[in-house]
C-alpha cells in the first residue's frame, strides 16, 4: 500500500515539477531540503536544477564586502523597505582556506555565486581563492609567476561557460626612473581557466596600462571584464582573450572622478564632482545618459562622499553605494528616488561586490582540488546544534501531548 502511494506521489510530481517548486524558496530552505531525504539532495545537486535556480536568483540585492578582521568577509542583503535597509547580515569565515593565520584579502569578483578573492599576507604569501559559501566550498588555485609585479585581477564566464581569472601584471625596471620611481618596461596578461590547473601566458598587451586600484577594476559583464584608467576605459574579452581599448562617454569632464558599475546587465559608469553626478549605460553600441543629478554635492564631498559600487537593486532601482570616509560608513544612494540611507555598516575601502547565491559546484570543473571551507570541528558544532534544536522541539511536542 505505501509503495503505490509513494509512486503515485512521483507521478503527481515529477522530477521537474520539483525542481520548479524547490527552485523557488529561499537558499536557506533548499539547503534544509537537501537533508529531507536522499531523491531531494540529488535533485538539488543536478546540473539541471542548477541552471535553473541560478536563472532566478539574481534578483537578490546581495553585497559581499571585507572587514577589519582577517579572512571574515560581510554578506549583506538589502530589504524593499526603506525603514529596514538591512534585512540580513551573515558573516563568512575563511580561515580555512588562509595560507597563514594573518592574512587579508581583496575580492576580485563574483560570477553566478562564485566568489574570486585574492590573498596575502605581511610575509608576501600571496594566493587567488575561488569559493561558493552556499556549499561552503573552496578551491585555491596554482601561484602565477612570481618574477612581476600585479596590477589587478579580474574574474568572469565566457560565452562558452568557461570561468576565467585574468591577471594584470608588469614588468619593472631596474632601474628607477629620474624620482626614484618603479618604471614599468611591459605589461602582461595571464589567464587562468578553471578546470585546466595552470595559468596561460598571453603576453605582452600594446595597451599603455595604467589601471586605478581598488574598486574601480575588473567589471564583469556579458563575458567581457572591463577595467578603468586614467579617463580610459579597457576592455578584456574572455571569449577571444584580447585586450582592447573600450570608447568612453561622450564629453568627459576630466576632474571628475568615475568608477564602473553594472545596472540592468550593461556597463555603466558614474562620474561625479561638488557639481553634482552623472551615470551612463552603455546600450546596443553606444553610450545614453540615464541619470543627472545636477546638485551640489560639496557638502556629501567635504565628508569624504566617494562611491563605491553601482548596482541594481530590488523592483527595478538604480543603486549607488558610497562611503563616507568621516564616520567611515556605508550610505545606499537610490538613484530612482534620489534617497539616502544609511546601513551603519563600517566601510574599509576595498571592492564590494554584488552576489547572487548558487549551487554551483566547484567539483564539476574537475581538475582543481576543492575543500571544505570550515573545518572538522565546526561541522561537528552545527551538527550538535541541529542535534539538540531537533531534541528541544521533540521535548515541546511532548509536553504540549501530555
């Protein structure tokens, strides 16, 4: 009796039937039903469901940021509400996958909830981690060349679905120039594509590089990673590997400042002075202004106003994220509506990325060693946790029988 009502429920639901309703809830459900029973951490472990739940959860307002601590980063959410900006702040730790115990980090990019973050330490050890903290998984990968010096990285998919990590670096002189500063004699781009276990040499670009650090570097956006110079914009195709130089906005005021962003899947730039701010979005094969605001923004500028990341937020607004350097806290500037609000989050000057969680598996790309991000002892933790919540609630059914 109970297997024909078993299979007739398989027939009620099918496999696809699942992964549609499954793909629908919160990340933390899924991850409660893969524990439900063996079918459903198979069915959300399937490559198809993967694609499918990855279709639909970048519509999250997610943000990954670094904080004072080593190997701790922020997670945080943004709510629909304006009187509740911050919904969720989860902490991630990444002492796990740390070369030595003192290190910090730069988070080079997010791609379809991986997480490239570059390494290092006061010794110099230096490493490039990839990490999905849905799965709670990471992969360090090969050290790069040694012999030159890094100017940035970036991290996006091809067209093809290969995940890259491209890396910036030149060569320097050795002899200094008249003010006794490094001369660069080349620059270099090196690719790694995950699942090969090695870096590729493309050598030399003609391009006169000269990238601004921090969070203005490596955009990613429809399998190009684009990185912003000295009033120039660089483009690097992950599909052909080439570096070209990319068209700026039409009529640059050069004293205004400028960082790249993303808004509705297209490359985008903000620019902005005490005159007011601009943001451009690059549609079809030329640049539209999509928002001016013509105010004087002197007094935000004196409190050390600089944005930081530029981003689609929930029900379709434009999102700029600014720092203030005095209280050294982060504001989120709706575009859309032209509102401040302040997330009281303590801001330490590197890249925020935006993130979309996923199921992706860094196993499925094969080659690179892959670990779990926290150790024995913390898995042994939760577990009793879990342990001791699933007593307590049998305790409470118990009583409220008796």
């Amino acid at each position: 009796m109970f297997s024909r009502q078993h299979s007739s429920m398989e027939e009620i639901l099918p496999d696809n039937v699942m992964c549609e309703v499954i793909s629908r809830l919160p990340v933390k459900t899924i991850i409660r039903c893969k524990c439900v029973c063996k079918k459903w951490r198979d069915l959300v472990s399937d490559s198809y469901f993967v694609h499918l739940h990855l279709s639909r959860s970048r519509d999250a307002a997610l943000m990954i940021l670094t904080t004072s601590r080593p190997g701790i980063l922020k997670w945080v959410e943004l709510g629909h509400e304006a009187e509740n900006p911050c919904v969720r702040v989860k902490w991630l730790d990444l002492m796990g996958c740390a070369p030595v115990a003192d290190y910090y980090q730069t988070l080079v990019g997010s791609v379809n909830g991986l997480i490239c973050s570059f390494q290092f330490s006061k010794e110099d050890d230096q490493q490039v981690v990839i990490f999905n903290p849905v799965l709670e998984e990471h992969m360090i990968l090969p050290q790069p060349r040694q012999d030159l010096s890094q100017l940035g990285y970036g991290f996006g998919v091809s067209r093809g679905g290969e995940y890259k990590v491209i890396r910036i670096c030149a060569r320097i002189s050795s002899t200094p120039n008249l003010y006794d500063e490094d001369k660069i004699e080349a620059v270099e781009i090196e690719v790694y594509t995950l699942g090969t276990g090695q870096w590729r040499i493309l050598g030399q670009t003609p391009l006169n590089l000269n990238l601004k650090p921090g969070p203005n570097s490596g955009v990613f956006v429809n399998s190009h990673v684009y990185c912003l110079g000295d009033d120039q914009i660089y483009d690097f195709d992950l599909n052909t590997e080439t570096f070209e130089l990319f068209p700026s906005p039409p009529g640059d005021n050069q004293e205004s400042e400028k960082m790249l962003g993303v808004l509705k899947g297209r490359l985008s730039r903000v620019s902005w002075c005490s005159l007011g701010l601009e943001v451009w979005v690059m549609k079809e094969e030329s640049w539209s202004k999509e928002i001016t605001l013509q105010e004087d923004i002197s007094h935000l500028s004196g409190y050390g106003f600089r944005p930081v990341c530029l981003f689609d937020g929930l029900k379709g607004a434009s999102i700029l994220m600014a720092s203030l350097e005095g209280p050294y806290e982060l504001i989120v500037h709706c575009l859309t509506t032209n509102t401040n609000l302040h997330l009281k989050i303590r801001y330490y000057g590197d890249p925020i990325r935006t993130y979309s969680p996923s199921f992706v598996k860094l196993s499925s790309f094969g080659l690179e060693r892959v670990d779990a991000m926290y150790g024995r002892v913390r898995k042994i933790s939760t577990l009793l946790f879990l342990l001791i919540h699933i007593f307590l609630q049998i305790v409470i059914e118990l009583i409220r029988f008796w």
